[in-house]
C-alpha cells in the first residue's frame, strides 16, 4: 500500500468520525471555553465537534494527545504508517504529543 497524502487524511477523518457516534465524552470547560485560530474558516459546530474528538482521544486528559491514545481510540484499526503520516501532519512542533491547537490546526485544512 502505497498511498498517503490528502488520500490517507481523508479517511483517517473518516474513521474519526465513524469513532464519534460513541457515546461523547463531556468537554471540560476549560476546552470548552477556549478560543482557537484555524488555518481555514470553521463553523462553531465543527470546531465543538474537534473539542469533541480531542477530549475522546485524550484519555488522560492532559490536553494532548499522544500515540498511544490515538492508537487506543481507533482500537486497531488505525495501521502504523497512518498513525504516523497523522503526527507528521498534526504535531507540527514535534513535539511527539498533538495539542488541542495543532489538532485543529489539522482537522479544519481538512474541510
Ligand atoms: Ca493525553
Ligand atoms: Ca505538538
């Protein structure tokens, strides 16, 4: 398999949103109420739908989101090489964790 690029983060968006039918994990305030920039306009639906799916990753709720909980959330079905073109396209400070701001950053190019 040799794809990758706006193919893969397409369906890794895909998968996020198949994943958000669970059952939603409250936003904690803080989140809530927290203002974000984005790269492209985003409507104040989608932006609480990436509060959303940033606080059901963060399973250890110290807004970030690291591998191992991205690799948690989509429970296999997330293979290595996308897990790793997400942190490549998300984590633009590589720093190894995904903030809530890049995670924005990243979902809303996606729209
Ligand atoms: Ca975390
Ligand atoms: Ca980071």
């Amino acid at each position: 398999m040799a794809y990758r690029g706006a193919h893969l983060v397409a369906s890794l968006a895909s998968l996020l949103v198949s994943v958000g039918a669970e059952p939603l994990i409250q936003i904690p305030p803080h989140i809530q109420n927290l203002e974000l920039s984005t790269p492209k306009p985003v409507t104040a639906a989608q932006m609480q739908e990436f509060k959303q799916d940033f606080v059901d990753v963060d399973f250890n709720k110290d807004d970030q989101m690291d591998a191992q909980e991205v690799r948690a959330h989509f429970k296999g079905g997330i293979s290595d090489v996308e897990l790793y073109q997400f942190f490549l396209d998300s984590d633009k400070d590589q720093s190894g964790d995904v903030s809530l701001q890049e995670y924005v950053d990243y979902a809303a190019m996606l729209n």
